[in-house]
C-alpha cells in the first residue's frame, strides 16, 4: 500500500512489489496469481478483523446501529492503509475494468458484512441491497478518504444517513419482494408442471393392458421393412445414396 500511496497503482510492477515485501518473484507467484490480487489478500484480511469480533456485541441493537457498528469497524481495520487505498480508487475511477474488479471484491466483502449485521442477503432482493450497499459504501470511502478528524465525525454523519436513507429503501424492496410471493410460487408452479409435463414417457399411452399388443403391433410395422426373402435381398441392388456416393462401392486394396 505505500507503493500506491506514492504512485499510480496501474505503474507499479510486480517486481517493485516483491522488492518492497522482501520476497523473490518466485514466492510472488506462489502466493498471488497478479498484483490485484493482493488487493483481493488485504480485503479479506481486513474482513477477517472485522469477524473476529464476538457476536454477542451487536445482539441488542437494531438493524441500522448494527450495520453502522460493522462499518465502522471496518473502517479501523482499513485505517492503516487509507493512503494507499485512496490511490487504488483513484485507480478504479480511470480504469473501467479496475472498477468491475474493485466492485466484485466489495461485493463480496459486504456480503460478510451484512452476515455480520444479521441482515439477509438471499435471492433476487438480496442481491439489490448488496449491490447499494456497496454504493453507499464508495460514497463513504470517498468522504473518509479526506477526513482528517481523528474521530471520523464526517464519515459518521454521512454513513449515518446514507443508512437512514438505505433502510428505507431496503423495506421498500422487503415489501415489494413479500408483495411477489404469491405470484413467484404460481409461475414456479406452472413451471414444474410444464417440467412434468415434458417427461411424460411414450409408453404412457399403452399404459393400459387392452393396448399393450397395439403398442407391440405398432413396432413391428415400424421396424418390418426388409424383405423376408432372402433371394430377393440378395438380387435388389443398393439405392444411390445422398452425397453422391456411387451405385457400387468401390474395390479397394483392403479387398
């Protein structure tokens, strides 16, 4: 993170990387498959600070205060390496792939967050709040990014109301998504029921005995198409096949 700090993070190389942590380009590779990828190391770091804090610590607070005390200690893990990781947004703001990176890490990263908060983030409206999520929290980064306070009452403020306002639209989507329910099971019925439908077996319609020698009839017409006169198969010549292919087929030396 100091190598960020000092210069863009599209300019460091890898070998600068291993220089500055002491270790050979050989070891790099072992442990990284590319220099994003360390990013990727230093979240999940920073979430495992985060996690290891005991659970019972958040149990008598509601949804909002929880979340807001998950964030904040997120953002005491991040403290160390703010310089460097304002440098790594600065980064994403320039490079469009970057930001689709940095976005699927983040993804992941409140995702454990929410768990953290016990807040759900299963299924289709799970998915929405944990994509705002982490737009709200971008829009924290970059105000803590140039706070100074010591004890962050910018940041707070704003994470504050950001959640305010998030939570309501949380509901809002909680609503909707009960709202669906009785029109997601009916199309997941009719859903099954075309499954069903399509499985169905031919022998199903000689299910009956009466209809069984009809069905065993039906295949022997199918499948009786050759002569049984031997003679008479031996003197019919073969028909001229598709593609061009001769009325006799040709000797060859495998002959």
């Amino acid at each position: 993170m100091r190598l960020s700090a000092e210069e863009p993070f599209e300019d460091i190389r890898i070998a600068a990387i291993c220089r500055e942590a002491g270790i050979t380009l050989a070891q790099f590779r072992e442990l990284f498959p590319s220099k994003g990828a360390v990013l990727g190391a230093l979240s999940r770091m920073i979430d495992r600070e985060v996690l290891i804090r005991p659970a019972s610590e958040l149990t008598q607070e509601g949804a909002k205060d929880r979340l807001f005390d998950v964030l904040m200690a997120r953002l005491d893990a991040m403290a160390p390496y703010k310089v460097g990781l304002k440098g790594v947004f600065e980064w994403a703001r320039r490079d469009p792939g970057a930001a689709y990176n940095l976005n699927v890490m983040m993804l992941n990263s409140m995702r454990f967050m929410m768990e953290a908060a016990n807040l759900d983030h299963d299924g289709v409206h799970g998915a929405v709040k944990l994509q705002g999520l982490v737009a709200l929290w971008t829009r924290v980064l970059t105000v803590w990014f140039d706070d100074d306070d010591p004890g962050l009452a910018r940041t707070m403020a704003e994470l504050d109301r950001l959640l305010e306002r998030g939570g309501r639209v949380a509901a809002r989507l909680d609503d909707l998504h009960r709202l669906a329910s009785p029109l997601r099971n009916f199309a997941s019925a009719i859903f099954v029921a075309g499954l069903r439908g399509r499985r169905k077996r031919p022998m199903e319609r000689y299910a009956d005995g009466d209809d069984r020698d009809d069905f065993r009839r039906d295949v022997e017409d199918d499948h009786d198409v050759a002569p049984r006169d031997e003679s008479a198969k031996g003197s019919a010549r073969p028909k001229r096949l598709r593609g061009g292919w001769p009325d006799e087929e040709p000797p060859t030396k495998f002959a």
